[in-house]
C-alpha cells in the first residue's frame, strides 16, 4: 500500500494481532487509547481484529491463514502486534510464520527501537538524568543470524553436528545504514555509531565495517563511529548520554535493545516500529508474552501504547502521536503505573487513565 494521505479521510485499516500472553493484556489498552485518538482528532482508522496466535493455532493447526501476507501488504496501513510465544509451543513455530514471517515477507528491514527516560527514577544507574538517556537504536531487520539457514548432522547422538548460518547482504547492510543515518540528519542528531563483532566474524561482520565507512562518507555533517558490540554494552552502562543512533546487525540489535530497555525501567516501557518507509510496517512492544503475567493484571502495557503512538507518526497524525507519548511520560511522571515501574495501578487502570488523558486533552491526574 503506497503511503497513506492523512488528509484524505479515506479509512486507515489497521491489522491488530494482540497474539499470546499479556500481548492480549496490553494490545487491549493500546486500542482504547488509539479509539479515543481517533474520536479526539477524527483520524480515520479503522482497525481489524485478527485472531491469529498460539490458541488459534492449537485450535486450527493455521498459523496464517494462506493470502494474509499479501492481504497485508495491499489491503491495510499498519499492522499493530502485542506479543507471540507460548510454553504449549516451545519451537515458536507460529512466531515465527506471524512475527518473523510479518517483518521477513513485508521487507520491514528498519526495526526501529528508541530508548528514551521518562523519568530518571526509572534508570538503574545512578546519578543519570533524562538527557542522558535519549537515543535510538536501529535494528537490521531482514537478514543475518535470524535468516533460519542451518542444519543438524546425526541429531540426537553424541556426535550431532549443528549449523546455524548469518546472513549479511551489501544490499541489506547499506539500506539499515543508511536508514540510520537519514534519521539522524532528519532529527536533529549528530552521532551514528555502528556496532559489530568484526574483529571476530571476518566476513559478514567486516562487509558491514566496509559498507559503513562507504555510507558514512555520503554523511560527512554527521560523526560516524564505531564499537564492538561487548564494548558497546559496556559503554551503554558507563556513558549513555554519548548515544544518538546506534545501527546494528539483527541479533545484537534483539540483545542491546533489552539493555537499552533495561536503562529506560524496564521492557514494559519500550516501543518499536518494524518499517519499510513507503510501505504498510509493523508496530509491537519490545517485550514478550511474559506468560506467568498474563491476564493477572501485572503487565505494563506503556510499550505497547507507545508503538501505537509510533503507528500514529508513520500515518501521519503527528499531534495525536507526540500527545499520546506526552500523557505516557506525564502518566510515568505521576506515578501512574503498574508495578513494574514502582505504582500500584493494574494494566487496565493505567490503559484507562491514558485514555481519558488523550480523550479529554487533559493531563493525567496526578
Ligand atoms: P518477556 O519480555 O516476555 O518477559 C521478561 C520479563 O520482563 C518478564 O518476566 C517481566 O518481568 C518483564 N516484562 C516484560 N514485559 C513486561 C510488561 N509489559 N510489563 C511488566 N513487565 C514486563 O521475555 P521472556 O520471558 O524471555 O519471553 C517470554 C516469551 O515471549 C517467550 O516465548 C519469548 O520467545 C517471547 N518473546 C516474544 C517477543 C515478541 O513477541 N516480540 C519478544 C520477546 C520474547
Ligand atoms: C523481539 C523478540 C523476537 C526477536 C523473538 C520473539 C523472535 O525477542 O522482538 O525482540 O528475537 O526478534
Ligand atoms: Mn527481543
């Protein structure tokens, strides 16, 4: 689907997946408070339940039902998803046809993940106040250790022989690159540091060495710089105020965004947008389906309002968007949260006060 007019009020039609666990918890809340955004500033959304998870998949044996990838790519704006993963499932097979399928077939090479503190109570290190910890991490999103390539000799017998391949594309690593730093002069950033392993993975590690520097010549008002990816969460402790954008390959990408989560109080709070500029993209929490969590009331559902806010960007209704990070942040400020981050509200009541926030254009109560 080409990029949607925001003006014309031709219907938006978003795809929700709440999927396993306390996916469904806090997708629930994310749609209450995009429902009031759509009432407050009369977006034209229209958002499609979908059922597709672990217990339609158990029922049916149907991860994805055949032609709902293409239904995706040409019939909706947005795709919004809560969380996959289920004991009952322990090869995450439907993740990986709904999660892993949605951003590998949709080409959704930019996992884009901010890590920003709402209130500096939040960060486990002492001394740091909100200005230092504000940047982005961009996440290749199509390619290296999560291609699925591999393979098992002997399986099962003391001698198994297991293969599990990278893949890194010079098309792949250019295009995150280069997203990266289109970002960063976009947003008033100065600093894109890329993080590897090169000095170990001398082929697909040092192909992305090379395509940087090229990339970062094409930069020059912008300082690139680099780090070894156990440097890197090394310096993400130490120093997080020297951070504007960090690029990195797919996994590292998976593990320094739980840090980086971890820095701004945890995963309950942090947002991602999977995007393909130009083409339908995919909004989810960073976290999981945390299934001892699920329906118990515990879980914070901020991330996963925060991704819809991210949505709201990307289709263009730009004030809705920046006032419903603004009534999370005040809400966070208040003390209005699950217990997570240190209140006592339940998962439901925090959804419904940011909702009434966003509704009424009011500030949370304090
Ligand atoms: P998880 O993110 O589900 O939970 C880890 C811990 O983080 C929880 O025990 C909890 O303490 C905290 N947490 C996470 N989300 C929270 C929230 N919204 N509010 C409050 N606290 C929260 O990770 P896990 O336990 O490693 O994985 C559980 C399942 O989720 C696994 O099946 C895993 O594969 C899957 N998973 C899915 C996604 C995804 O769908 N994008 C991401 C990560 C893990
Ligand atoms: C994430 C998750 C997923 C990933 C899993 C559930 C496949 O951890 O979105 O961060 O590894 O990408
Ligand atoms: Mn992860």
């Amino acid at each position: 689907m080409p990029a949607p007019d925001p003006k014309s009020q031709r219907p938006q039609r978003i795809a929700v997946l709440p999927g396993d666990g306390i996916g469904r918890d806090v997708t629930a809340e994310a749609v209450r408070v995009l429902e009031a955004a759509a009432e407050r500033w009369s977006l034209p959304l229209e958002l499609v339940h979908l059922p597709y998870g672990a217990d339609h998949y158990l029922a049916t044996g149907v991860t994805l039902p055949p032609g709902q990838m293409d239904e995706f790519r040409d019939r909706f704006a947005a795709i919004l998803i809560g969380a996959y993963g289920d004991p009952r499932i322990p090869d995450m097979r439907h993740a990986a046809d709904i999660l892993l399928g949605i951003r590998f077939q949709l080409d959704l090479y930019v996992n884009f993940r901010p890590c920003k503190l709402y209130d500096a109570r939040l960060c486990p290190l002492k001394d740091r106040s909100e200005r230092d910890v504000d940047f982005v991490i961009f996440r290749e999103n199509t390619e290296g250790a999560y291609v699925g390539m591999g393979g098992n000799f002997k399986k099962g017998t003391a001698d198994e022989v297991a293969l599990q391949e990278e893949v890194h594309t010079h098309k792949g690593v250019d295009r995150i690159v280069r997203a990266a730093f289109e970002w960063a002069r976009a947003n008033g950033r100065r600093k894109v540091l890329m993080a590897d392993k090169s000095n170990v993975m001398r082929y697909g590690h040092d192909l992305w060495q090379r395509v940087f520097a090229e990339v970062a010549g094409e930069y020059r008002d912008l300082e690139s710089s680099h780090l070894f990816v156990d440097a890197l969460c090394m310096q993400m402790i130490k120093a997080p105020q020297q951070f504007d954008v960090i690029v990195t390959n797919n996994m590292f990408g998976d593990i320094v965004t739980d840090l980086g989560a971890a820095l701004q109080g945890g995963l309950g709070v942090a947002a991602s947008a999977n995007r393909h500029p130009g083409r339908v993209s995919m909004y989810e929490p960073v976290h999981g389906s945390a299934p001892k969590y699920a329906g118990t009331g515990r879980a914070n559902p901020m991330g996963a309002i925060l991704s819809a806010a991210l949505m709201l960007e990307d289709l263009g209704h730009l004030e809705a968007a920046r006032e419903v990070e603004a009534v999370v942040a005040a809400a966070i400020r208040a003390g209005e949260t699950t217990v997570d981050l240190g209140g006592s509200l339940t998962t439901a009541e925090v959804g419904a006060r940011i909702t009434r926030a966003v509704a009424s254009g009011a500030a949370v109560a304090g």
